[in-house]
C-alpha cells in the first residue's frame, strides 16, 4: 500500500501480511509471524482478530515486539486473525494509516491488509470522491476497500472479485469477514503470498519464514490473479483475472526478502550469492578483501568472494538493536 497523495519517489512498496484462520491462537500466531516479517516493515504494526461474530483490533505505531504485550494480545479473541507491518517512509506517518483497516457495512465487519501500491488509486478516489464517498486515511488500501463495500454483488467473493478489477498495480491481499478469510494477488503476481498449514489451521503470508517460525507445513502460493477462500470447511479457489504475463519484483530477490525464505518458488539465499557470483565473472577487480554491506548484501558478498578467490571479511557491523 502507499500513500495516494505523495509523489512516486515516496510510494511505499514494502510491507508484511498475514491470516490465520481455524486456529484457537490466531491472535498469537498472527504476531509470530508480524514478528518474523518486521524486516518488510518497521513503522506501524497491527492485528484485527474475529470470533465469527465481532471484530478486535489493536495497532500502533513502532516495532511489533513493542505495540504487542501479554496483555493486549489476550483481547484479541477468537480463532481468525490478519496482521500487518508497515514500510516506513517520509509523510504520511502516522496511526491513522496503519493496518490492518475495518470497515462497518450493512452485510458485516470486513477488514483488509495490503502489500502492493496501485497504479490507478488517484483516479479511483477522485471518481469515488465525487460521488460521495468519505475517506478516513491517505492510503491506496482505503480504496481497495471502498471499492468492495460499494460493489452490489450479494456474496463477500463476487464483491472482492468485481472491485479488484477496477484497480490497477501491484497487491497482496488478505481480508477477515464473517467466518471467512479471503486471500489474493493480482494477475501479474507482482507481490508474493503463500499458503501454509498448522494442523486444521490456514496460514497466509507474505513470506515463508513466517510460516517457519509458527511450525507451518509450506503448501504452495496464492497463484498470480488468484483469490483463494478459507473457511471452516477448508479452502476453495478461483481465478477471477484471465492470464496475463508475470511480473514479479525482482527486489524481493535482491532486498526485500528475507534470504531464509522461498519467493515466486525459489530460495532467496542462492540466489543472492549467485547475483554475486556472477557480479564477480562480469565485473572482476583487483582487490585484497570483499566486504558486504549488512544485511541483504552479505550473500551476494560471499558469492563474489568464491567465484573471484577474494577473502571476504567483515568491515561495516550493523546494530540490530537501533
């Protein structure tokens, strides 16, 4: 998601998802895996859960291990939740445009949780702007969800299917509504999301190290323009985009992800260390040591270093903990 009102030197590109559906810990394992994702975003964090009922919510601004306590994580009942963490930029930082967003329509509590930015996002608010419609925040995910609660169709599937083809650009997708969380991505596959397992319970994430940290069985990805459905029963599947040709962001690769973890089904690590080796063939130097640039580019310093017979060695130590 990024902020509709900024220039495109300021979109934000980065941020973490997650749903657990059918689980009696979803709250916590929702922050587990907030926790594991906190590189994708550092500036807001928050958790919506559901009892099939109602909705609780808490999110704040800062890193996931400091919004989150014992105590507020109690509040958060029942055994669906979806989280989020937020890529942190300039303008536009403040509580009001941290996820995940609720709305309160006539057919129920719908919340959402966004990875991506939309290309189209000005077009679509000043069309929804003047025809009434009031916005609270700044974000593009505001419009993804004006663009489903005003959509006529009856069922929750059909409302998400028809608004996410009148927006354009990159999006990762999780809603919490009712019983059912709902997951999808747009055609071009531009954001990844996967799906995971715990016993009885879904997970979706944005990354599989969060389904690492949980114990969750990897089963595959939400397919490029796919919209997958979870409920008690299990999950279902639609394509509801013709096929288009991918277009995934080769930065996952190079920066965003965390290298333990599998994008667009491939390993993050030996990828990193072969855009260094291969960096190494292209572009050899006379040096007497390779020295990384913590942390993303401390793979592809190892991968330069084997290739071109160059030791490598630690010159620059980031502090983990500022």
């Amino acid at each position: 998601m990024y902020d509709v009102r900024l220039t495109h030197n300021e979109v934000y590109n980065m941020c973490g998802i997650v749903g657990i559906i059918n689980h009696p810990e979803a709250a916590n394992l929702a922050y587990l895996c907030l926790y594991a994702l906190q590189h994708r975003g550092q500036e807001s964090a928050g958790i919506v859960s559901s009892d099939g009922g109602k909705f609780y919510q808490h999110k704040a601004m800062g890193l996931v291990d400091e919004i989150f306590s014992e105590n507020n994580l109690s509040k958060l009942n029942g055994s669906n939740a979806i989280g989020h963490v937020r890529y942190s930029t300039s303008g536009s930082s403040v509580l009001g445009n941290a996820q995940p967003f609720v709305a309160n329509t006539l057919a129920g509590s719908i919340a959402i949780a966004h990875n991506g930015n939309l290309t189209n996002a000005m077009q679509r608010r000043l069309e929804m702007e003047q025809r009434g419609s009031i916005f609270q925040t700044t974000m593009d995910s505001e419009v993804i969800m004006h663009e489903v609660v005003s959509e006529k169709a009856e069922l929750i599937e059909d409302k998400i299917s028809h608004a996410l083809k009148r927006v354009e650009g990159a999006y990762s997708l999780v809603f919490l509504v009712n019983d059912e969380m709902i997951a999808a991505r747009d055609p071009k596959g531009f954001r990844p999301l996967v799906i995971g397992q715990l016993d009885k319970a879904y997970v979706v994430a944005s990354e599989t190290c969060a389904l690492d940290l949980i114990g969750a069985k990897f089963v595959r990805e939400v397919e490029p323009g796919e919209m997958v459905i979870f409920d008690k029963k299990g999950m279902k599947s639609f394509s509801h985009f013709t096929e288009e040709k991918k277009a995934y962001c080769i930065f996952e690769y190079i920066y965003f992800a965390r290298p333990d973890s599998s994008i667009y089904g491939r390993d993050v690590y030996p990828i990193r260390k072969g855009f260094g080796m291969q960096l190494a063939r292209e572009h050899p130097v006379k040096a007497d040591v390779v020295i990384p640039v913590p942390d993303s580019g401390t793979p592809a310093a190892i991968g330069y270093s084997e290739e071109a017979e160059i030791p490598f060695e630690l010159g620059l130590i980031r502090n983990h903990y500022v």
